[in-house]
C-alpha cells in the first residue's frame, strides 16, 4: 500500500496496487493542519487500512514540523492509541475546539450582519430537510462529502467546498440561491455566495442536526 499526499483535494490518499481505497481529508487553518474526515473502502474494513494511512500521513505531517488538530473521530482515535504521535497536536486549539463546539458558529470566524439577500420570512422559517448526505453524492453512491450546506431557498442538501464534489457552491451557481446554512452539528451559521459573508441571524429557528 502507498499513501500520497493530494495537495490540491487536501487529503491524504492511500492506494492498494494503483486502486484508491480510503482518504483523509484535512483543512489548512492558521498555519495548522485540520484533520477532519475519514474514509475506507469498505472492502478495506478491518485489514488495518485506516490506522496505516493515518500512520504515513502522521509520519509525513512530522517531517515537515507542522501541528494538527484531530477533529476526525477516526484520526483522533488512532493518536490516543499512539500516544507517541500526541506531540503533534496542537492540544491548546484542540481544546478550544472542544469547548466551541456549544457555540453557534465556527470558532475563530468573522462574523458579520446579515446580507440583504435574507427576507423577513425567511429568517423566520426553515426549508424542508429531506436528505441524509449531499443529494448528488447519493445519486452517484458516493458518502465522500466533508461537510453539508443546506440551501435556505429550496432545500438542497450539498457538500462543502473542502468536499470532493463541491456541490453545495455548485448548486449555488446553478440556481442563483445564494444563501446556505450549515448542516453541521451545534453550527447555526449562514452564508451568502455573493456578498462572500459568514453571519447569524437573531431569531432564526436553529438547524437541525446532521445524521
């Protein structure tokens, strides 16, 4: 097996005889790497595929005297069973992540007031939620997908831009709806494609979680 750092997807790769069988997907914030996603094929499951990709992506990250900050459930499990990676965390930021996470958008965003593409009645209702994951990722049988976006307009569900697929801004440029929410976890922030702005907007019913 070989793993490959995808610099322009940010993931690193691992292929078994020149096939792609698993990633890990991580974001460059503030001079750290950002772990966040996980996947293997499930042909792969249970070989010990996903403690070796994240071993050659951890050996890599040292040779290169950068901190991580686990977020993936799966990079975050490996490091405790391998305390001698621990060092490479950035344990202050993991942290405050940790403690964030009550917060109602991502931690150290720029927060601005809303744009003026958000009607009164709007802001006081929710789309429809009739998806589980990215709507074209499923069409294609594919969970790939990084982070959700709903878009407040219609109710599609996309993937992020750190998203293999990128659906979310797709649909956004396709349609001209230029407001999505998260579909993340305890987030409740939104975000307009055209004035480029992260805001909330007070009294706006919270999103409901992700699956």
């Amino acid at each position: 097996m070989e793993v490959r750092d995808n610099t322009a997807e940010h993931r690193y790769e691992l292929f078994d005889d020149g096939e792609l069988i698993g990633f890990t997907v991580y974001e460059e914030r503030d001079g750290r790497l950002w772990f966040v996603h996980t996947e293997i094929d499930d042909a792969h499951q249970g070989s010990g595929a996903g403690s070796f990709l994240v071993r050659r992506a951890m050996d890599d990250i040292r040779g290169r005297d950068v901190k991580i900050v686990p977020t993936c459930p799966h990079v975050a499990a490996w490091i405790r069973s391998h305390p001698e990676y621990e060092d490479l965390v950035d344990t202050e930021t993991l942290r405050e992540y940790k403690r964030s996470r009550g917060r109602r958008v991502p931690p150290g965003s720029n927060v601005s007031e809303p744009c003026e593409h958000v009607p009164a009645e709007l802001a006081q209702s929710i789309a429809p939620w009739p998806l589980d994951g990215c709507a074209e990722c499923l069409a294609a049988d594919r969970r790939d997908w990084v982070h959700l976006r709903l878009c407040h307009y219609c109710g599609h569900v996309g993937c992020c831009d750190n998203s293999p697929g990128r659906h979310g801004s797709a649909h956004a440029a396709l349609t001209g709806h230029p407001l999505v929410r998260s579909y993340e976890r305890d987030e409740n922030w939104w975000y307009c494609f055209v004035d480029e702005r992260l805001f909330e907007v007070a009294g706006a019913p919270r999103a409901p979680s992700a699956p």
